[in-house]
C-alpha cells in the first residue's frame, strides 16, 4: 500500500517518547501516529497536539478508554470518569476516535459484564458527542476474554453498536483480533460507515503471551491485504496503523523496527 495511509501506534516502539515517535515517522514518510496516553501525559494533550501538527503529522486515534467492568458501583463510576478524562484528552489531541478496550468478563458472568460495558458506553456518549470524539469500540481476541476485553468478536461489537444505534459509536478492525472470525467479510459490510480504524500486525504461531506476541505484518497468516481491501470497499478512508505489541520487537533498537515496519506497509498491507 503507499504509505500516505500509514500510521504508527506507540505501543510498537514504547521506548520513544512523543517527540522522537514524531521525528522518526517524519523520517520515513509516516504521516500519522496513535498515541497512547501514557506518551501524551507529560506533555499534556493540547501540547502534545502542537508536537505531532507542528512536524506535519496527523493523530490518527487515542488508545485507550473503556476497561468499564468493575465489580463495584464505585469502580465502574471510577471508570467512567477515567473515561470522560480520555475524551477530553482526545478532544484537545485532535483525535478523531477514542479507542475502547471494552474490559473483561468478570465475576463469572459474560452476559452481566457484557450489560455493564453497553451501560458504560452509553453514560459517556453524550460527553463524546459534545466533544466530537468518535467512541470506537476495539473487539479483543477470545483468548483475552478474561484479562481485556469480553467483546471478542466483529460480530459482537457490530451487535454492540447498533443495539446503542448512536453515530458517534464505531468499531476499530483489528486484524490480529478478527482474522478468524468465518464471516469476516460480511461483519465488516455491516460495519460501512461505522469503521473508526483499522489495525495491523500478524498472527505468527506459536503465540507465547496474550499481549505481547504479535507478529509484523507479512510475517504471518493473516491476509491483510485482503482485509484491508474489503475495509476500503465499504468506505473506510482513516489510516491504517501498524500496532505491533511484541516482546521480540521491543528488544530491537525501535529505528530498525521502524524501517521494518514502513517497509511491510509498503509490500504486505
Ligand atoms: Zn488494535
């Protein structure tokens, strides 16, 4: 693909800080990057913002908001103020969407965490939608059911989506965490209008740990072109964005990953 779709999320090269993300991605004709908020935090979003448009990039997207089960009124009440915080952040970025890690099934009860994860979209839709930040929910791998997120599927936050039937609430294709899903091609037509990202990296077996074992794209089994492909068909014009969370690839010097990295774009996406 050209790499005038390309984006960078920061947890691929966690050891730049925001400033040496920005030159690097300047450096190789990468013209958008997803920070994480952990990256923005010293700097404060509105600076953060002047960082990234004064080099001439783009923010693609704000990782992350969402984790709303708790077992507590006062956890989930916590979560949602989290939450209101990220949307401000996202606001004052520039970011289009803020991503949501839904949060895991817990207490033995997938339906109960599933209802309180609708409900927390829902008290902080209104908030999204004065601020003109898009809710983008990020459906997780089922292995990460437990630990992340108990929305696993495309499927599942396309049901999401349009039981809360919002416009300000959209889906993020991960192709690590839906590459499998039978009828893919058909979840992603349902979701036109509503994709708020596509993300990349590769499913590389065998996978060590349920974070951290991503492959780089071309590496492994996913037909990312394809998918990407058939995102593009139904109207998705955002970037696309290279999230490799991978113990192997922290432990190289981030440059050399980002060469890597820009160069996949360019031959495997
Ligand atoms: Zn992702």
């Amino acid at each position: 693909m050209d790499l005038s779709e390309s984006a960078v999320n920061s947890a691929t090269v966690p050891s730049l800080d925001l400033a040496a993300l920005v030159s690097a991605c300047v450096e190789r004709n990468i013209p958008a990057i997803s920070p994480w908020r952990d990256l923005i935090a010293p700097h404060g979003a509105a600076a953060a913002r002047r960082i990234i448009t004064d080099a001439g990039l783009t923010v693609a997207g704000l990782c992350r908001g969402g984790l709303f089960t708790a077992p507590t009124e006062q956890s989930r009440h916590a979560a949602i103020e989290d939450n209101l915080r990220a949307i401000d952040e996202a606001h004052d970025l520039g970011a289009p969407a803020l991503v949501l890690v839904s949060g895991p099934i817990i207490e033995r009860d997938p339906a109960g965490s599933r209802s309180m994860i609708r409900t927390g979209i829902e008290s902080i839709l209104p908030h999204a939608r004065a601020a003109g930040v898009a809710l983008a929910i990020e459906p997780l791998h089922p292995m990460m059911a437990a630990s992340r997120s108990a929305v696993t599927s495309l499927r599942e936050a396309n049901d999401l989506r349009e039981a809360i039937g919002e416009p300000e609430v959209g889906v993020v294709v991960d192709v690590y965490h839906v590459w499998w899903e039978h009828d893919l091609i058909d979840q992603i037509s349902r979701a036109a209008g509503h994709i708020a990202g596509l993300h990349v990296s590769d499913w590389v077996t065998p996978i060590h740990n349920e974070l951290s074992s991503r492959g780089m794209m071309g590496d492994g089994c996913i037909d990312i072109p394809g998918i990407r492909a058939r995102v593009r068909s139904v109207g998705y014009d955002g970037y696309v964005e290279a999230e490799v969370l991978s113990e192997a690839w922290w432990s190289v010097p981030p440059g050399e990953v980002l060469d890597v990295v820009r160069s996949r774009f360019i031959t495997a996406c």
